[in-house]
C-alpha cells in the first residue's frame, strides 16, 4: 500500500554483498578483448569512481562453454562498455550469464552482443540489468542480436531488468532473426554468388562490435570462421 | 534483323498457386531498346522478377534464351556474368555493407567469372568515381550503406551508377520512372542513353511514358493480364497515352 508516498519503495531489492572481482580503481580505464577458450575471462569486475571499462567477448566456433560475467558499478560515475561476438557451428554450446548491476549514481552501461548460430548450436543469453535504490541517473542499455543459419539452430535470448529507482534512462532490444533473403538476391543480381552475400551480411552484422575492437589479427579470424559458417 | 539477343518463348509463371504470365512471347536484338507498358497488375514486374532468376517466382513452361543460351538454368549471379542487370523498382538497403565495397565485390565477382584478375584498388577507385559523376552522386556516397536513408531519387540513381558500374549486356528498368522528379528522371534518362551503344539492349518496363519521352524505344510492347497484347513502334505510347490499356 502506497500510504506513506514520502517512503521510497524499493521493492524487491535484495542488498547482496559487492562481488570480488577485478578492480578498475578510481579514475582508471581498462580495455580488454577476451577470446573463450584461449584467454582466461574474470567473472567479476568491480568498477570505481569515473572509471572506464570497455570488454569485448568473442566466442569463435568450436566452443562449448557457459561464461558467468558480472560487473558492479560501485564507484560514482563509472561506465562500462561491453560487446560480444558468439559464432556457433555444429554441436557448440554457449551460455551467456550476465549481470550488469549498478550500485551508485550517474554510472553508464552499454551492452551488445551479436551472434550468429549455425548447425545444431544451443546459444543462450541472459542479460540482467539490476538498477539499486541510491543509483540514480543511471543510463544502461543492452542489446542482444541474433541471426539462425539453420533450422536447427537455437538461440534463446531473456533481457531482465530490475530497476529499484526512478531517475533513470534504461532500455534492452533482443531479436533473433535469420539473413534476409531479399538482400541476398538484389547482392546476387549484381553478380555476387550466393555464399559470399551471406558473408557480407554476417561480416556487417558483427562489424560495430568488431570494430571497436582495434584488432586486425582477430577481425581476420573472424571473418575467416564466417566464411566456414557461410 | 540484327541478332537476336534475348528470345522468350511461350513464357508461363506464377507465384505460389496464382498465374501471373500467360504465355509472354518477346525477341531482342542486339542494340534495340524495347519498351514493355501495362496497367497494374499486367505482370510487368513479374517479367524482370523471372529474367533476373527471383526465388519464390516459378516458370511453369516456356523457354527464355539470352545470347544462345538456357537462361532459366542459370543461377541470378551466372545471369549477371552473362550480362544481364535490372533496375529494382524497389531497390534493396543493406545496413553495413558501404557502396564502394558492394561494387568491389560484385565488379571482381563477375571478371573472377570471366577470368579475369580482380581490378586493384586505385583502378577500381577511378572507375568508381567516374560512373559516380555520370548519374552525379556526390563522391560521399561511396561511403555509405547500400541504399540505407537513400531518398527515392537516391536510390534510383544508385540502380544506373550500379549499371555503370557493371556494363550489362541486357538492361532491364524495372519502373525506374517511378517516384522521380523532373530533374532526376533527367540525370536517370541522361545516365541509360550516355551507357546505350548498338552492343547493348535495354528493355524500359513502365506505365507511365514518362521516361519514354528520354529513352525512345525501337519496340514498345503492351502487356495486359499476362500476355503481350500489341507490338509497335514510338506510336504505340501516343496511342496509350491518348486512350488507356482499355482498348487493347
């Protein structure tokens, strides 16, 4: 009962302990690209006042994996950008377990991740955004894309966001969707064979979180699992 | 008769159950320019849909043979290394990939099918911006996602710098005439005469004589409800223009 409106609701916030993890001290800024299965992923990173995180994840094919990844917005003004690729052929298996928790006010997140499922690949992301009473002026985004190759192919994809505060800016798009047969026969219709339009579209649909990456070595590993995709 | 570029025979198709063409008979020569004119609905559209290989458009009987050969068993991409290009009426955006690398990859994709090297980078840039100037896009446009945010006359004008681009044998404009002002039907029409010469063919698929009072055709064909109806020269437009598709 909303009797007493002066008493701020939170809700079902669970106070939970600040995780241990990888700390970006104040003021400092952390880039990293973290290849699962080659590089050694932390679990947790815990980002203090106006620090910088900026993550990218990349799943090439070949992989069965499940990748638990938290971050805890402890500090004042901190931002996080985290993006990820997950290519997933044959019988690979990849889960995606993520928690972007905002703890103080005036933080920044920004999520996207674009995957592409091929074969008989299980690819699961879950995306949680938990907002805590206090953390005002939050702004936190997710976006989760998808393209199936095959039929049997699948992708599920769970946004959730709990948000125990009022002053914020927060939104979460998720799609899963198969290459435009459209685009492909006007690419066609101008001379482009049919396995190489559909490495154009999967080489686009990758290319804003590659591209952040300033990495020519892993763009061309990439590019190079697409075209085995294709 | 010059040779014969393009012969379609007895041409059925359909789309899913419903019969769109009903046994369409129509020859090229080489060098002549064809008009196809038709109400809605008369399957104009689904005419350059089955010359350029569309899925999802089946030819039920009938032959079309392009330069002697079983055009109807090629692949859309063997059909443009033949020589064949068509204007979309409705030309397709595709987010990400940007103009220059689009042309890049269909322009070596067709000389790897003649045998010929890949252009290099600075012979492919020059004749990028030279086909660029023909129908006048900003040099910008390079840059930007295929037909993304592109105004209509944009878009129209992208088909004729692509046909530029490629130099086909047998233009097809699909209702390249649609939805363009006085001055971009202009650059457009400038554009198809500047790439005519008596190699080249062009069918011009329209409604309207708008783009017919540019690019005069040698034959103008009128297609209503899945057949060619009447066969003509020049006179044949003045004669829908005064009187409609009713009297055919």
């Amino acid at each position: 009962m909303a009797s007493n409106s002066s008493e701020k609701d939170h809700g079902n916030y669970v106070p939970t302990p600040v995780g241990a993890g990888v700390g970006v001290r104040d003021g400092e800024s952390l880039k990293e690209v973290f290849v699962v299965g080659e590089d050694h992923i932390p679990e947790c990173f815990v980002a203090g006042k106006d620090s910088s995180l900026d993550i990218t994840v990349i799943v090439l094919p070949g992989c069965k994996a499940g990748i638990p990844l938290k971050f805890e917005l402890t500090g004042e003004g901190a931002s996080v950008r985290l993006s990820g690729i997950f290519l997933c052929k044959d019988d690979d298996g990849v889960s995606f377990d993520i928690t972007m928790h905002h703890r103080a006010p005036r933080c920044k997140s920004n999520q996207v991740f674009n995957g592409i499922a091929a074969g008989r690949s299980q690819c699961s992301f879950s995306g949680r955004i938990i907002v805590a009473p206090g953390a005002s002026l939050t702004e936190a985004y997710q976006e989760n894309h998808n393209i199936l190759l095959g039929d049997l192919a699948r992708v599920g994809t769970k946004p959730r966001l709990e948000i125990y505060n009022d002053d914020v800016k927060c939104s979460h798009g998720a799609t899963v969707g198969k290459l435009s047969e459209e685009e492909q026969f006007y690419m066609r219709s101008r001379g482009i064979p049919e396995e190489e339009t559909k490495v154009l579209q999967m080489i686009s649909f990758v290319a804003p979180v590659l591209s952040g990456c300033d990495d020519p070595v892993l763009a061309g590993r990439v590019e190079a699992a697409i075209r085995e995709m294709a | 008769m010059s040779e014969i570029l393009l012969k379609i025979t007895d041409l059925h198709a359909s789309v899913g159950d419903k019969e769109i063409l009903k046994g369409v008979n129509l020859e090229i020569g080489r060098g002549e320019i064809h008009a196809v004119m038709g109400p809605n609905g008369a399957g104009k559209s689904t005419l350059s849909a089955v010359l350029t290989g569309k899925p999802d458009y089946n030819v039920t009987s009938g032959t079309i043979e392009f330069m002697g050969r079983d055009l109807l068993a090629m692949k859309p991409e063997e059909r443009a290394w033949a020589g064949i290009f068509l204007s979309f009426q409705y030309p397709v955006e595709i987010p990400g990939v940007t103009i220059t690398n689009f042309m890049k990859t269909a322009v070596n994709s067709s000389r790897k099918a003649r045998g010929l090297e890949p252009l290099k980078a600075p012979q492919f840039m020059k004749l990028l911006k030279e086909k660029m100037e023909l129908v006048r896009m900003r040099p910008e446009f390079a840059k930007r996602e295929v037909n993304v945010g592109f105004s209509g006359g944009e878009k129209k004008r992208n088909e004729i710098f692509q046909m530029a681009m490629l130099d086909p044998v047998l233009a097809i404009l699909d209702e390249t005439d649609s939805g363009l002002d006085v001055d971009a039907l202009k650059i457009v029409a400038d554009g198809v005469n500047a790439l005519h010469t008596p190699e080249k063919s062009a069918i011009v698929i329209t409604h309207y004589q708008k783009l017919l009072d540019y690019v005069r055709p040698d034959v103008v064909h009128v297609l209503k409800a899945g057949r060619i109806v009447a066969v003509g020269g020049a006179e044949l437009i003045t004669k829908i223009e005064n009187d409609g598709f009713e009297q055919f």
